[in-house]
C-alpha cells in the first residue's frame, strides 16, 4: 500500500514512456489522467510523454483497432449488437405483450457476464430447463452464429477473441513494454487469463494507491438533508484552506438525483440562486448541466410556476433573492424575505401574499409586490386549455410586462440566458401537434421536463471536488472524502441482477449475486478498500427516515463506536444572517466638500454615482483616470467627435427649421461637404498611407449620409430657431463646480428650450420603465439651464435612420411621447451633488469585478485624501 500524502503517487513514480496503466474503471482511468497531468505541471517539465492509461474494456478495443496488419473482423458497437440480438429473439419469441427491447438489453448484460466469467457455450445448453433460459439460449446461438458468419465481434465476444488470436495482438508489443494494472480488488477469470498472456511476453505490477494512515470521523445526522448539507460545507471549507485539494462526496445510487444536488450546494455555494449565472461554480455529479442549473432560467421557472399555483416558502424567498429583485429594489426584497420567514410554512399563490404582505408594506416593499400584482393575471385564462402557443405568448407577454429579461447592464450573460430561455419554448412547440390543446399544468410540466434533458457543456470551477455514487469510485484515491449515507437499510445493498441461466451455473462459477454471503463479501471489501483512499475519510448518515429509525450499517466494523452528531449548516438563510456578525466596521472621516471644489467628469461623474458612489468620488473628486488605452483604426470616441464637429460647423449660423426648408438640393450638399472636410481637417495626420485614405473616403460618405438624414429630421420638426450650438457652461452646486456642454439647444416659437444631445453610440433610455432616471446627462443640463426646459432629448445617429429618446415635460403632454416633470429630474440632480460633496463613498460591489476585493477601499479612501492634500 502507497503511503505518499498525494493521490497517485506511488503509480506516477513508476510511469515511464513504455508503461501501460490498466484500470478497473473508465472514471478512474479519467482521473487518474487528470492527476497525472496536474503532477507534471507542478514540476519544472516543459514536456512529457502522453501516459497509455486505459480502462482495460477500452484497451482491449483499443488493441483491437489498431492492430496494425490487415483485421478480417469488425467490431460493432453497442446500439447495433442491441438491434441485432432484438431480431434474434424476435426469430425465437412472438409474444407482443412483451419488449423486445428491453430484453434484449438484459440478454446483453448476461452475455457480458458469460464472457467475464469464461462460461462455455455447452454449459449453458446442458443447464437450460426454464422457458426464459431456453429463450436465452436459442437467442445466444443465433446471435452467435450472425458474429460468426459476418465476421463480426461485439464487447462480448471481443475478450475470447483476443485470447484465441493473442498472438497477434501481443507478439508484436516491445519486449521492454511493462503494464501496470491499478484499481483492482478482485479480478474476473477473463481478466486473469490476459494477465497470464501478458506476463509470459513483459513485466506485469499489481500497484494499489490505497493510504496506509488515515484519519476517520464518524458523524449521524437528524436526516439526510441536514447530511449533504453538512457535507457541502465540510467541502467548501476545505477549498478555502486549499483550492488544490482533491475531494470526493459519495452518495448511494438513489441519492443521485437533482434535489441533492440542490441541498448539497445550499451550504457549498451558499447563494447561488441569487446569482445571474452562477453554474461555474455549481457542484453537480456529472460535467454536463441542464439549463435549469443556470439560476436566472431557475427563478423564471419558480416564477411562471407561481402564475399557477401555489409555492413553498422557501422558493418565494428564492425567487426575492434573484438577481431581478435585487436590482429592483434589494432593500425592499430582503424586507420582504424576512417577513414571509415569519409566515406558516406551507404553498403560497401570489394573491394571497399581496393580500397579507400589502397591508402596512413600506414604499420599498410596494415597488417588489406591486411588481408580483403586475405579473399576476387579470382572469383566470390559466385554468381553460389552450394551444401551447397560446401559452407560449401568454407567459411571454406576463414576463416582458415586468420586463423580466431587460439587460440593465449590457451583459452578454443575459444575452445567453435569453438564448436558451427562447431555445426552450421553441422545444416545447415541437410536441404541438400530439397537444391541440393542453391545461397550463400540463404545459408547465413539459416545459420543466424539457429544462431537464436540455444539456450543454460547461466546465466547472471546481474540477476537482467530486460528487460520485459509490457505483462509480471504483479505485478512485482523494486527499479528502466523505462517505454519505451509510445506514443498515441501505448497506448491505439490496442488488438484484436477472439472470437468464441457471442458478446452479451462477453458484458453480461463484458469480457476483451467486448467494447473500456473496454479495455482502463484496459490499464489505467496497466500503473496506474506499475507508483507505484518502488521508481523511468521514462516515455518515441519517438517523430517521421515514419515521424509521436507523443505525451505522455493520458492514465497517473497526472497533470506534463513537459518533459526533454533525450540524446541519442551513441552507444560505443562515448564510447571509451570520455574515454580520462578522463585519468589521472601521470608522473613517468622511470626505466632505469644505470649499469650492471642481468636480472632474461632470455629467459622467454624476451618472457614475447612481452606479457606485465610491467610484465617483475617485473619478470626480479625487481626479483617478484610467490609464489610455490605444487601439488601431477609428475608434468609436474619435469617430463621435468627427461628426459632433461637422454637425456644429454645418449649424454654426443658427439656420432656423424654416431656413432649412429654403436649402437647394446643391446648397443642402456644399453645406454638408464643407462641415465634413473642416471637422475632417482637424486630424488630417491621421489619415496617412493608402490604407488609411480609404478608411477616410469610407467614414466621411458614412458622416454624409447622417448629416443629410440630419437636416431632413430637423426640416419635418415643428418650426423652431437654434437658442445656441455646443454652449460651454459652468454649474455651481454645494460647493462643486462643474463644467458642461451642450450640443444643441432648439427654442420653438413659443419661447420655449429644447435640450439636445446627439449620441452615435448604442442607444439608452433617459428612463427606465417605471420612469425612474436611468440616464442623468439631460437632466444636469437641464439644471445647469435654471430656465424652465419644455423637452430633452437624444438624438441618435446612424446611417441607416435617425432616431429620437425624447421626454416632454408634465406640462406640456403629448401623449405619444413620454412625460415627466422636468423639475423631479433636476432636483434629483442636485441631490446627487449636494451626496457627492458630503463625501458619500459607498460601494456597490455588483459593479466591481469579483478580483478587485472592493472591500479594501473602505478604509484607505480618507488616507488617499490626506496623501492628496499634503501633496497640494
């Protein structure tokens, strides 16, 4: 036995270039080249020989496909050796009641068992009384005859075949070529036939992994939750102490399901359902993930569930958690959480929420429920059948009332998870011609059910934490591992194979399953060999289930009776609770305006505070500018400023709408071609060489076409002068001093302003759709203005048209265009600067990236104001 403190290394010391790893699983053949790999990258080694390590069953057809003379067989594979043994029996047996299908399968699973354990053909036949072994048997020579025929083998017969035709397939292997045969507590007859083979032509090594010391802990638990809980955060502490630690989670086969999944990552990464995509960082048991792991398609799901019914507590608090309420209102979502923590817990419908929680709510806690009252419906559509389509539009057009998939920060994830949330309604569609018209319960089930199969590959953060039944550990070594589950009505497990020869042949050749004693001798040298594959290994389980007591299963007797009675974590409730009583709060001066300052960035530091206060005070106040960063070709910024320049040249004499109307078509194009060539002129070193000439022609015909589609918008706008063109103006406001600049200003024939910006980036809303500011630009100019403004605007500029964001004020409605006082906007605008020049320095951690650590700055942004003014 390896006494190395690392997984493996007693194997990889006696790997070499003409070494052959043999496993006894193809998990542990993944595994273990993963480990290797990673040894190898933690020394200085630049390059080194791909390891041979195989599952022997794939080594055997590896062997077999590359055997480099002429082969006369072929191999099948699995799906087609099922089809070809389902016409056999349908050669022997015409019962329609039963599925020829699934016994073939079975069929095909005794044939391998044959084959393992080198029973011959004439055994079977002289021990065959019952139907179904009779069945069985005509069925085996049938088949074996096509293979014999066709030349054909298939993973049964394939180990016979190597054995009858060894020679060629080991004569040829180099005399110095040794394998290495790893995992193995027990060995089949084929298997040590080959092994007999092979030692006669190389050297052969049985190498185990298994520790020599080890530290074991047995702990129980209330219930199986409160286990997979305990063991998330058993696991998750053990990756802060060491990210590099390699660490398994067994489970029994029936625990191998979505709801552990689900309790196991409430303590392992607590949070998750509130993050937009978290799945990276999900601990799942296989590398494939369901699009119902990606939180945010969760929480559409438990929402479009609630449209219908009623839903537990805990998926209510969920859904108040996502990342759509938090970005609504966190503070009234959390209010709203721990309200609903004090409710019975039981399955709520919305409606009774709103009547129970609308009652004494805040002004915070109405904007979240009056969002729940928006999605509910108006009638109960729900309960009749309709078409899937119709529910498609119908659970659509609820989810973009509250714009449930608006991107409010531009992210390509939400781009992504719109992806597959309109992928899976297209799905859904597939089966509408079996559903003419179904009950939205029966809809929500497909569309659940289809959540599920959807796969797609992403790697997880944490490849190395394994969560593995005990099915699948064979051979498998860790630093650390937790054995879950292990209770006296589960182990010894109940196994059940069927057999289709007779019970005296499966006694005769000592089987697996051949008798009770049998399968409990395995099951005990299983737990025995997985009790030493990790330096530390923890045993548990749940005392109750079901109202059923339960006790430590006998199969591992080591003489230590004790048990610690393990805690249950919580799941990420008591996360989030806990989390302030530890906060360290350090008192810091905050870093008022005491006289007049200038405040650097304007209108962008103002709109930079509605994001992150602390990043505008370092951008504004303390003046911190991104490093320049240099790019080849036009960039978007000076291509903005090319035709910002030609617009203010080509209005500089303030032509009224109506001057405009009297342009010739020849004037309207000198006019034009003059504004361009003067704001072109400005950066003419730019544009040197060849190259660049041509990426001139091609961007001024594009600033052509703007200015055109330009003036033609102006001309069919109400009759209007120019108040003034690219108005430089200075803003004094509790003390800070800012200064901007104005586009346009328009003043219609009434006298009254209209505020202009022109934008030839990506469109934005100057409000968000509850008419909240989203975009503050406007509304300083408007302040800067101290005038009454009748309207502001942006005017978006492209090639291709030229549109209009515009906000007319309360005043003056027009009801095709969006309406606001003006004047709310303006004072919300000086109450941003008068919390800037109080020294607001609050951080929302969402804006900042997950390496910046924004923490940090909490305590040193008064020292960055002392080291300013001692430098001053």
């Amino acid at each position: 036995m390896s006494d190395s403190t690392l997984p493996y290394q007693k194997l990889i010391r006696n790997i070499n270039k003409n070494t052959i790893v043999i496993t006894s699983s193809s998990n542990l053949a993944t595994d273990f080249k993963e480990q290797y790999t990673l040894d190898k990258l933690s020394k200085p080694e630049y390059a080194w020989d791909t390891p041979k390590i195989y599952y022997w069953r794939d080594w055997l057809r590896y062997s077999f496909l590359n055997f480099n003379k002429k082969n006369e067989y072929t191999l099948l594979n699995d799906i087609t050796a099922l089809n070809l043994i389902e016409k056999c029996i349908s050669e022997n047996l015409s019962n329609p009641l039963i599925k020829n299908q699934n016994l073939a399968n079975h069929f095909f699973e005794n044939m391998q068992r044959i084959s393992d354990w080198c029973i011959p053909l004439s055994e079977i036949e002289k021990n065959s009384y019952t139907q179904e072994e009779v069945l069985f048997l005509k069925t085996l020579i049938s088949y074996k005859e096509k293979l014999r025929n066709a030349k054909w083998i298939d993973k049964t017969s394939l180990l016979s075949h190597f054995i009858e035709f060894k020679d060629n397939y080991l004569s040829n292997k180099n005399s110095t070529e040794n394998y290495i045969f790893t995992g193995f507590t027990t060995t089949t007859p084929i298997l040590e036939k080959i092994c007999d083979h092979l030692s006669l032509i190389c050297k052969i090594d049985f190498i185990d992994n298994l520790y020599l010391q080890v530290n074991k802990k047995k702990m129980r638990f209330d219930n199986s939750e409160s286990e997979f809980r305990a063991a998330g955060k058993w696991a998750k502490d053990l990756v802060l102490e060491n990210p590099r630690k390699k660490i398994g989670i067994v489970f029994n086969n029936k625990d191998i399901c979505k709801k552990t999944e689900l309790v196991f990552n409430d303590s392992f990464y607590p949070g998750w359902q509130s993050q937009l995509n978290g799945s990276t960082r999900y601990a799942k048991f296989t590398t494939s993930r369901s699009i119902n792991d990606i939180p945010y398609i969760y929480h559409t799901l438990t929402l479009v569930s609630w449209y219908d019914q009623a839903i537990p507590s805990k998926d209510i608090s969920v859904l108040l958690r996502s990342i759509y309420f938090q970005k609504n209102n966190s503070k009234g979502a959390y209010s709203l959480d721990q309200k609903i923590k004090k409710l019975p817990e039981k399955n709520w419908r919305i409606n009774e929420i709103l009547s129970i929680l609308n009652h004494e709510a805040s002004q915070d806690e109405l904007i979240i429920l009056n969002i729940l009252k928006d999605f509910m419906t108006e009638d109960e559509s729900y309960s009749m059948t309709k078409s899937i389509r119709n529910w498609i539009d119908i659970i659509n057009s609820n989810l973009k009332k509250i714009n449930w998939f608006c991107d409010t920060d531009g992210s390509d994830e939400m781009s992504l998870i719109k992806g597959h949330w309109f992928g899976l309604l297209r799905e859904i569609e597939i089966p509408a011609k079996v559903y003419k018209k179904i009950s939205f319960s029966l809809f929500l089930n497909l569309m659940k059910s289809l959540a599920e199969r959807i796969k797609f590959n992403q790697a997880s953060s944490f490849r190395n934490i394994k969560l593995i039944s005990y099915d699948d550990v064979d051979g498998m070594i860790f630093d650390n591992l937790w054995l879950t589950g292990l209770d006296n009505h589960q182990w010894p497990v109940k196994r059940k194979f069927q057999y289709f020869i007779s019970s005296d042949l499966v006694k005769k050749y000592d089987m697996p399953e051949s008798s009770p004693e049998k399968s409990v001798a395995s099951q005990s040298l299983l737990l025995e060999c997985l009790s030493s594959s990790a330096s530390d290994v923890v045993y548990s389980y749940s005392k109750f289930k079901d109202e059923m007591r339960l006790d430590f299963t006998n199969l591992l007797s080591d003489g230590d009776d004790y048990f610690s009675d393990g805690d249950d974590p919580g799941w990420f409730y008591g996360y989030y609770q806990n989390t302030k009583a530890n906060i360290i709060t350090i008192e810091e001066t905050l870093p008022k305006v005491e006289k007049l300052e200038k405040l650097k960035g304007g209108v962008s530091t103002i709109q930079l505070y509605s994001q992150d206060p602390f990043s505008s005070f370092a951008n504004g106040r303390l003046k911190i500018a991104q490093p320049t960063t240099y790019s080849y070709g036009l960039t978007p910024l000076m291509r903005g400023t090319l035709i910002h320049n030609a617009i203010a040249t080509l209005f500089s004499e303030m032509p009224s709408s109506l001057d405009l109307k009297k342009w010739t078509k020849d004037q309207k194009k000198k006019n034009v071609s003059i504004a361009i060539d003067s704001s072109y002129k400005k950066i003419s070193d730019y544009f040197k060489g060849e190259l660049a000439e041509s990426i001139k022609f091609h961007e001024k015909k594009k600033s052509e076409i703007i200015l055109n589609s330009l003036i033609d918008f102006f001309v069919n706008q109400s009759d209007h002068t120019i108040h003034s063109i690219e108005e430089n103006m200075n803003f004094t406001h509790a003390n800070l001093i800012l200064n901007l600049k104005v586009d346009r200003i328009n003043q219609s024939l009434d006298g009254k302003l209209h505020i202009i910006d022109f934008k030839t980036g990506k469109k934005i809303k100057i409000l968000d759709n509850k008419g909240n500011i989203k975009s503050s630009q406007l509304f300083a100019y408007a302040a800067a203005m101290k005038t009454n403004i009748k309207s502001i605007s942006y005017i978006f500029l492209s090639q291709d048209e030229i549109s209009e964001e515009i906000i007319i004020d309360q005043d003056d409605i027009d009801q095709s265009k969006q309406s606001l006082n003006i004047k709310n906007g303006i004072n919300q605008i000086y109450s941003i600067i008068e919390n800037i020049g109080k020294g607001d320095i609050r951080i929302n951690i969402k804006t900042h990236s997950k390496n910046e650590m924004p923490y940090r700055h909490l305590h040193v942004v008064s020292r960055i104001k002392e080291l300013i003014q001692s430098k001053s």
